[in-house]
C-alpha cells in the first residue's frame, strides 16, 4: 500500500505543480533610459516625472514606474541598469497600436524604446492616453493645475474628468494627489473610494 501511495505521489505532484505554472505571455517591456549605474536610470525617469503627470504620481511597483537590472529580463544586454516605464502584455488592449503609443512617449522621453520578451509579469501596462498630447478639454484642467500646483481642488477636477473617461489608474494617481494636499477634502475621498473599487478585479 505505501510503495502505491508513493507512486500516485511521485506521478501526480510534478503534474500538479506543472498545472499551477502560469504559460509565459508576451510583453513588450517599455524602457525609458539607463546606463551603467541607478543613478543613470533614475534620471530618465525623472525627467519624465517632471513632463507627465501620471509617471509624477502614480505608485511604482513591481515592473511599472521603476528601475530595475537588464539581467532580470530575458534577451536584454546584461550588465545595465534601466528605467522600466512598464510591461505591456501584446494582448491587451491598451497596446493594440504599440507604434501610436511609442510615438506619443517619444515627446517626452525621445530616447524610449521597447523590446519584445516572454514571461509572466502581470499586467504592469502604463495607460496610453497618458502620454498622448490632450485634447482642448483636458488642456484646460493640466492649465489649471500648472497655475495651482497646491491646490487639492485643481487635482480633483481633473481626477474626476479622467475617471468620467474611463482613465481609471491615471484618475487614481491624480486623486491621491489632491488626497496628499488636503486629507480631509470629501470629494476626493469620495472619489478615491469609488476608484478603489473599480480597480479592484
């Protein structure tokens, strides 16, 4: 009997493990700039805090918003330091136009760049619209915020009208923003929770 136990045990285990493995997936990991050293990166993604708003104020973590080692991904140069600005899965939709979207991130980072690769990385994928140039309507809120850089309800206003587009992680980054002005503005706390729970899967 245990000589069985241990055969089932030996035969089902691996097949087990091997059911729980995610199958890699298809990235284009979106890097901003690098060098040798942290410092070189870091750089590159300051430079673009400093343009866009969203890279300013939404949370790195993970493979978004951060710098990392070339070695941790498969296919890089070895040995470098970069500024991952995210990971996009090639089916999502917010990369259905990967060229669009590099485009439009080239006018603030003109030495962006991506490279195809394979694994499992979630879905670390910045929104498109972020780095795209705004339309008269948006303009008019990013005007404001330039002119009140401290001013909770200028980052709310516009926290709202990302969140009525359907801009739901960029709405997010920006109302935090107003939360970190003014901790006990309603509207915005209000909003903050709404966006909690519509990102939350």
């Amino acid at each position: 009997m245990t000589s069985r136990i241990l055969l089932l045990l030996a035969v089902c285990v691996p097949l087990l493990a091997s059911a729980k493995e995610p199958k890699p997936r298809t990235y284009d990991i979106i890097i901003v700039g690098g060098g040798k050293t942290e410092e070189e990166a870091q750089a590159a993604l300051d430079r673009l805090k400093a343009k866009v708003l969203y890279v300013r104020f939404a949370t790195p973590s993970g493979d978004l918003l951060t710098v990392r080692k070339s070695d941790d991904y498969p296919g890089l140069n070895k040995g470098l330091y970069i500024a991952v600005l995210g990971m996009c899965a090639r089916d999502a939709e917010v990369v259905e136009d990967m060229k669009r979207f590099m485009k439009a991130l080239k006018v603030h980072a003109p030495g962006a760049y991506s490279k195809t690769i394979k694994g499992q990385y979630g879905d670390p994928c910045p929104p498109s619209n972020a780095f795209m140039p705004p339309e008269a309507e948006e303009k008019a809120f990013l005007e404001r915020i330039a002119k009140e850089p401290k001013s909770a309800d200028a980052y709310f206003a516009y926290a709202m009208f990302l969140k009525n587009e359907s801009r739901l992680d960029e709405a997010n980054a920006i109302v935090t923003q107003a939360l970190d002005l003014d901790p006990q503005h309603e509207e915005a706390k209000a909003l903050g929770h709404l966006l909690m729970v519509l990102l939350t899967p």
